[in-house]
C-alpha cells in the first residue's frame, strides 16, 4: 500500500464526517441529493429524494445539472415520464420528472453519472411544482429558506464505481525473508491499514465531539 493509499484511508473517517453535516444543514432542502460525498471521475448512483410539505401532491419536478457531472443512464420510475434537455453542445443541461405523488407521499430519482475530475461541489438547483400550481425553487445558498443541495467531490473520497466492471484486485508483494509472492499483500500491511484506518476514525470521532459541543454551547 502506498502513501497515497495510506493518506486516503486516514482521511476517509474526517470527510465523512464534514459530509455528515453537509447533510444535515442541507436537510432543510426538501429535495435531497444523495450521496453527499463522492470521488471524482468516478461513476456514481445519485438520488434524488423528493418529499411533500403541502395537502397537494408534487407533479413536476426539474433539476438543473451541475456542471462537470455526466450523466449517462436513468432509472425509470413508474407513473413519472422524464425529459432530459440538452445544451447545443450536447451536454445534459436538465432533466424534468413529471407525474403524480399522494399528498402524505414522496418521489425518487435514480440515475448514474460521472462526476468531475477536480475537487469541489455540485450544487443541485431544483423546481418542485404541486398538483394546486404552487411552486418551490430549491435553489438558494445553505442558510437560506430554500437552499439547494449539496453534494462535495473530493479526491480522498472512496471510489463507488456504480455500474463499471468493479475494483482491481490488490497488487501482489513479495515476502523479503523467502522470496515467496504474497497475494494478499502480507500480514506487516495488514496491519499497518488497520492501525492507519484506526487513527482515522478516532480522528473522525473527535471532529464529530466537537462540533456538537460547539452547536450545544451555540444554542446555549
């Protein structure tokens, strides 16, 4: 396992931790996008989670592609039509669900994407529109009534690989006393991934203590 490795695995614990948050200040935004962290240039399954706050039921909904994501397949959902719009370039521009959710029920979109190459967020602008004509622009900044959701791309994020030909299978090493070819890598890096990964959670686990002290004494 390399230094790169090495560092990936430490920080996976701390990113999952700020994507957490960046979950729960995106909560407010009844559309929701998920994951909320992802890897870049990966292949990846999106959600998109839409929920109802009126008597009237949701019939429309319009998302606006971030830039920099792919998308290349959909999952179809039943009694929802979809129209993906298309920029002159040929780029996905939007995609709009139309259709008919119970007023106490919700949508769900699916669709697999590639995401960006660099490092940064995707941020999910969004149009719900109910049975009665009301209509909600989810498309502020986090702190606002409305805000869009966010998902983060980071280089350290873990690989999801949704819909390739899966992972490459780990590099043999050769033992020094022997000779002999270890496929597994051996037991010194076995060890040295758990005690790496180890160090990452607790790290992970302190910025979480901390960030709740910080809110509890905020409302205080």
């Amino acid at each position: 396992m390399d230094k790169n490795q090495l560092r990936r695995l430490a920080l996976v614990p701390v990113l999952a931790v700020v994507a957490f948050f960046s979950a729960t200040t995106a909560a407010g935004a009844h559309i929701q996008v998920t994951p909320s962290l992802v890897a870049t240039a990966d292949p990846v399954l999106f959600t998109v989670l839409v929920p109802g706050e009126t008597s009237s039921g949701t019939v429309r909904v319009e998302l606006k592609i971030p830039p920099g994501l792919y998308p290349f397949s959909y999952e179809d959902v039943p009694g929802w039509k979809r129209q993906v719009i298309t920029k002159a370039n040929g780029l996905t521009d939007r995609v709009v669900w139309t259709g008919q959710a119970a007023p106490d029920g919700f949508a769900r979109f699916s669709f697999l994407a590639g995401t960006p190459e660099k490092d940064g967020e995707l941020r999910w602008a969004a149009i719900q529109t109910y049975a009665d004509g009301k209509v909600v622009n989810w498309i502020g900044p986090p702190e606002s009534e409305n805000p869009a959701a966010i998902t983060e791309v980071s280089s350290m994020a873990p690989k999801q690989n949704a819909g390739g030909e899966g992972g490459t299978a780990p590099a043999a090493t050769t033992d020094p006393e022997t000779g002999d070819e270890d496929p597994a890598g051996g037991s010194g890096s076995d060890t040295l991934t758990t005690v790496v990964a180890s160090l990452g959670l607790a790290a992970g686990l302190l910025a979480l203590g901390l960030v709740l002290l910080r809110r509890r004494q905020d409302r205080r």
